[in-house]
C-alpha cells in the first residue's frame, strides 16, 4: 500500500510545515523545528509541549531522514483520524488507485459520518502549531 503523498509544503514564520494525504483519505500535518530550537529533540508528549492546541493534539515528533519530507529538522505532528473526524475515500481511490480493493473495504465498513477536514484545514492548523512553536522559542530565551 502506497504511504502518502505531499499535499502542500510551505513555510510559515520561518517553520517547515507539511501536508499529507494518506491512503485510507485522512490528512496529517507536520511542522518542522530547526537545531538549537527549544522543542529539537523533544518528544510530543512532554509536560512542556501539553500546553500546545492542535487539532486532536500532538500525535507524532521524529526527527531528520525522509517523513514526512527529507530534511535534517524535527517534526511535530497530528492527524485528522478521530472520532469526528471522516476519510475523503473518493480522493484515496483517486490517488492511490493500487489500494482500491483496501480502500473500497473501509469504506463498506467504516461509518463515515464525520467531518472530512480539508487541506485548507490542516494548512491553518499548521500555521497555529508553528505560531505555538515560535512563542514557545521566545518565551525560553
């Protein structure tokens, strides 16, 4: 089964930010920290970073190598795949149409009556995790 694919990439007050589109039709976000950033190294659920809002919460931090883009940054992330929360099958079938029998299965299965949260979206909560990141970068000087 195909991984994901790089919806939009862009910056925003000098953080990395990314969105993804993965095969089962759920979208994650991703901004990225650079070394000497207070939060470099940090794993999502440290006490510090429980103050952080973002859609669902922190749901990943790895640094470095190929995910969710190569860089040598560390990412913190979240994904719209809760309770709530609904898969774009239409566009997963679009993209990724290896994964159609799989694809077809969840949606037969899966109640879909949640909010399929847009690429538009997951950019502004991008946008608010990288604000909440640089405050933090300011506020530990």
């Amino acid at each position: 089964m195909s991984q994901y694919i790089v919806e939009k990439e862009f910056e925003h007050e000098g953080l990395k930010c990314v969105v993804l589109f993965g095969p089962l039709g759920h979208r994650t976000g991703y901004v990225g920290v650079p070394k000497g950033h207070p939060y470099f190294g940090k794993d999502y659920d440290e006490r510090e970073l429980s103050a952080v809002d973002v859609h669902g919460g922190l749901t990943y931090a790895g640094g470095g190598g190929n995910y969710p883009i190569k860089s040598d940054l560390h990412w913190f992330g979240f994904d719209c795949a809760h309770i709530g929360d609904g898969a774009d099958f239409y566009l997963a079938l679009t993209l990724f149409p290896e994964n159609k029998e799989y694809i077809e299965l969840m949606r037969a299965f899966c109640s879909n009556h949640g909010v399929v949260r847009s690429m538009e979206y997951v950019e502004k909560e991008c946008r608010s995790l990288a604000d909440q990141l640089n405050k933090a970068a300011t506020q530990n000087k």
